[in-house]
C-alpha cells in the first residue's frame, strides 16, 4: 500500500494565502488553527492506493473549532515557551488528525 497526495500549486497558493491573511488578522491566534486546516488540506487530497491498484480517498474528520480547548491550551503552552510549544502542538494536531481520518 501507498499513499498519494494531489495538491496542485495553485491549490496550495490559495490556501497559504488565505491564512496569512487570516495570520495578520488575528495577530497570530489564527496559526493555531492552520495547523487543523493543514494537515486536513493535505489529508482530504489524499488516496490509498493498494497492491492491487486500487485507491480509496481518505477523508479528515476534524472541524478547527471542534477542539477549542485544546488550541486554547497550547496557546498558553507556546506562551509560555516563548513560541517553542508551537512545534510541539504542530506535531499533536497532525497526530489527532490523522487517528480522525476514514477511508472510504
């Protein structure tokens, strides 16, 4: 089995686009609900492909407003830690994302 990801350039320009803007609005709050949007970005364009050829779509069931307590909390842990939770907590949403995914 493998996995294939279809993320054009221009797809991924918008989406880059929309949260820096999203980013400057909120003076920063807004990257840690990029971190959902990212990995469910990459997630939902993705497909399992088989031995036998054949490919079945994976789909993230996260919403970003579905774990509010927990961006609050890493937003006092990245505080705290002079930014440096931050990495940590990009690792921990593409952990949860990924045990929230289906294939279908």
């Amino acid at each position: 089995m493998r996995i294939q990801a279809d993320v054009g350039t221009l797809d991924i320009l918008g989406h880059l686009i929309f949260w820096f803007i999203i980013i400057l609005i909120t003076f920063g709050i807004g990257a840690f609900f990029f971190a959902y949007s990212f990995s469910k970005f990459i997630i939902n364009r993705s497909v399992l492909i088989d031995d036998q050829g054949v490919s079945r779509r994976m789909s993230c069931n996260t919403d970003m407003f579905g774990n509010i307590g927990h961006v609050i909390l890493w937003i006092i842990i990245s505080i705290i830690t002079f930014g440096l939770g931050y990495a940590f907590y990009f690792y921990k949403v593409w952990n949860y994302s990924l045990n929230n995914t289906s294939i279908g």
